[in-house]
C-alpha cells in the first residue's frame, strides 16, 4: 500500500532525467527504479538514491555504498570520485530541487484521487485509518512514519507509483509557511483539518495563529473539498480561508447538531466503539476497532474523507472495523512480567494537552484485571511555549475525572502535573524517561493497564521497550521462569 511492488515500475533513468533537466549517463542502460531513497543507510534494492547535500552532510559521499546495497542508480549534482564511468547516475543542477521535480512529475502523471490532512491532534490516525478503508478499494499509496514535511511530502509524491488510486498524505507543521508549498505541491482533492489546538506555541503566538498556518492546506485545493471539524472554535474562519482559496465545497464533522457529517448514537467499549451517523444525505452504522470518544470525531473525518473522494462508504464503513493504530499511536499490547501479564498501551510517539487529556479518557475505559491499576507513564509535551507550565499542571485535573490510579511522570515540565495530583495518585518523577524506566518496571504488578505518552523528543519509547524486555528476560530463563 505505502510502495510498488518489487518488480514494478516507477522511474525510468531517462524519465529521472526529463522531470530534473538532467543528464542520464550515457555509457548505462536506461535503467528503471522500482522505488525512491534519500538514506544510504536503508536503501533496498531496485531504489533510486537521491544524493541530497545539506549544511552538514552530503549524500554523494554515500553514493556507491547506495549502489552496493542495490540501488539501481542515482541522482546527483556532480559524478562523485569513487565511482566508475558504467556508474548509472543521472545528474540534475540541484539534487533537492530534483527531488521536488520528481514529485512535481509523479503528481501530473497521476490519476489518484488524493487527500492532504494536517491537524493539530489526530492527522496520523486519521490518515492510517483513511489510507486503510480505502486499500480495499483500490491501489493506495500514503505517507509513512513521519514523512510529513518539506522533505517528507515531496519524497512520498516521487514514491507514488503512476497507478496509484488514492494517495493519502500527511502534512505537518510548525511554524507559519510550510503547509502553503506542501499542498501547493501534492494539489489535494480533499483537504482535511482535523482540529486546532495548543501545540508548537514555542512558535506561535496564539493559537489563532495555529489556526492560520493550517488554513495554509487550503492552498493547494482548487475545486475540491475542505472537511473540518464543527466542534472546534476556530471553524467559521478556516471555512472562509477554504472558500477564499477556491474549495468546492466545505464539509463540516463531528458532534455538533449543525456538522454535515456527525454520530447520532455511539456506544463506546474499552477495544472499539460502534456508531450510528448521519453523512451529509446518508445514514450509516459502523464499527471502528479503536477505542475512546475522540475516535468518534476521527472516524467521522475518516468517512466524510471518503465520500469526498467519490469511494464506496459502505465498503469502507465494513473496512473500518479492522482499524488498528501502529506503534506509537495507540498500539496495545499483553506483555507478560512475573506472576501475570499487564496490558500496555503505547501511545509514545507524541503528545498534546489535547491527546494526552484524550488518552486519560482511553485508559478510563480499560478494564484491569484482578488487583490491576490504570496507570499513567506521561513524559513532556514540548514545543508549548511559556504556557508550557500551566499545561502540563492543568492535566492534574483529568487525571482525578478519569480516576487513573497512578501517575509517573519524567522531564522538567511534567514536574508540574506530579506536584499537582493528589498525593495517593503519586507514582514517581524523574528526569528523564531513562531513569524513569527502571522505576516502572519495578512498580507494575499483574493485571495493571499501562499508558505511556509523551512528545517524541520525550522519548518514552524508552519505557516501552523496557516494559517488553521484562518478557524477553521471562522468555529466555530457563522453562520460561
């Protein structure tokens, strides 16, 4: 879904040439990429090797290291020394620029109807769950990892194979400007917003001016569809930012009596929720496998999405059913510790005040087995700006409303939310999520629920593995003791 196939077609060496003004290298056959890198370091075989030269480095260093590995040729600006003469490179004035040349060429040979999402909280669940309704439907190519910004975007257009169906693209941001270009680039059907909230203030001086940066989405969108969230205060001025920059239409989500597409009736459970909802002239009645309230809210963006882009809601509706978020963003998982298991919820891959007040709620629906606690493992939300404070100390009022048993916390800013539960809510802070870990994995007892959040730069994930490798030693001891 997210690549061709190997074996298939994506750029010929005098296609590569053509999109860049470049030159293929006349003593190598025209020879053919079946996918696109700019890290030596995980090219496989069959990719095109983009040697991108920044402030600090310069992919051309690790040109024939790429072709080693198997790729099948490379773009470059200049022939680098250790290469022969059969070398297969085309080389283009600017290997950046060319980057953004084979983008440019993948989105104008392309027949994909294509969605753009960005979002404050939310866009990479979205987008997996759009991406994954609509793979049963037809070839579907979307953005991996993080692959969301000005380096990210245009590497995942050049990726795109030209029989691609839909392609679903994530767009992130953290200062004003960047999502102009993105879209002006990828030239989205849909646009999506899933909703405006504190995030990157260090960058901002309001969330207001958040709202304004994501509007920037829009830019791209000439006759196609808006889709934004109804429940959020900042929707009349980005339906307006919409119609400015020439959207068809604006749809509008969520649980308000007013939204376009939004749930009659949902009934949540602690693995998935089921609704009933009315999407603009239709009513439907789907299951989505992913738990808590804000998924209400996504999985209706989810479908509004889909009839924008003209799919079959009923077949994506059924699809919706086997959603299932990835490491990081959700993911549960049993692990078994001494005398027991503990279910882990890792949501480790980034934080808001917004996605972390919704994770609370997440864990608050678990259910843990005999004598198990809720426990909440939450590391620094960063990139809050001076209210950074006032944030993470506010979230001690969530914690009392979803009745989470323990709270641990790491990072300076997460001090505030440790000083601010109640004393018998106090698990332990630390520093940083290193030394965090070892005090978890003492803390846990059989039966516990486990919810680990925090921003990337937080590195919880570092609690995550600790947690499983408390199985990997069980597994190795002898007879599994």
């Amino acid at each position: 879904m997210t690549a061709p196939p190997k074996g298939d077609q994506l750029w010929r060496a005098s296609d590569i040439a053509a999109a860049t003004s470049g030159t293929a290298a006349s003593v190598a056959p025209d020879w053919t990429a079946t996918g696109v890198s700019i890290d030596s370091r995980t090219v496989e075989p069959g990719d095109l090797f983009i040697a991108i030269k920044g402030d600090n480095f310069d992919g051309h260093k690790y040109v024939a290291s790429a072709i080693e590995a198997g790729a099948a040729g490379a773009l470059v600006s200049a022939r680098p020394e250790d290469l022969g003469d059969d070398a297969p490179l085309v080389t283009c004035a600017d290997t950046f620029e060319g980057l953004y040349d084979l983008a440019r060429a993948a989105r104008a040979r392309s027949t994909a109807r294509i969605a753009a999402i960005t979002g404050s909280v939310g866009k990479t669940g979205v987008k997996e769950t759009l991406a994954h309704v609509l793979s049963g439907q037809g070839k579907t190519h979307k953005t991996t990892g993080n692959l969301n910004n000005h380096v990210g975007l245009p590497l995942t257009l050049a990726r795109m194979p030209a029989d691609a169906a839909y392609a679903v693209l994530e767009m992130g941001m953290n200062h004003a400007g960047e999502l102009g270009p993105l879209s002006r680039l990828a030239l989205p059907h849909v646009a999506v917003i899933t909703t405006i909230a504190p995030a990157h203030l260090a960058f901002f001086d309001s969330v207001a001016s958040i709202a304004e940066a994501k509007a920037e989405i829009f830019e791209g969108l000439k006759g196609g569809s808006a889709i934004l969230n109804r429940d959020n205060a900042y929707v009349p001025m980005l339906a307006v930012a919409a119609w400015q920059a020439g959207a068809e239409t604006v749809v509008s989500f969520g649980m308000h009596p007013e939204a376009l597409c939004r749930a009659i009736k949902a009934r949540q459970l602690s693995d998935h929720s089921t609704f009933e909802a009315v999407l603009r002239d239709r009513e439907v009645t789907y299951t989505v496998g992913l738990p808590g309230p804000h998924w209400v809210t996504n999985s209706l963006a989810v479908m509004a999405a889909v009839q924008a882009l003209g799919a079959d809601l009923d077949a994506a509706g059924e699809a919706m059913a086997s959603a299932a978020p990835p490491r990081g963003r959700g993911l549960r998982r049993r692990v078994k510790i001494p005398g027991g298991t503990i279910e882990m919820i890792d949501d480790s891959y980034n934080a808001s005040p917004v996605s972390v007040r919704a994770a609370l709620t997440v864990l608050a629906s678990s259910e843990p087995r005999d004598g198990g606690r809720k426990i909440a493992v939450l590391g620094d939300m960063l990139e809050l700006g001076d209210e950074s404070a006032e944030l993470h100390g506010g979230l001690a009022g969530a914690i009392e409303a979803n009745g989470i048993d323990l709270v641990f916390t790491s990072g300076p800013m997460m001090k505030h939310l440790h000083d601010g539960v109640a004393e018998s809510r106090r698990g332990a802070h630390a520093k940083n999520s290193e030394l965090l870990a070892p005090i978890v994995t003492q803390a846990i007892r059989p039966g516990d629920v486990v919810m680990i959040k925090g921003s990337w730069g937080s590195r919880m994930a570092l609690i995550i593995d600790a947690l499983i490798e408390i199985e990997g030693q069980l597994s190795a001891a002898p007879n599994g003791d």
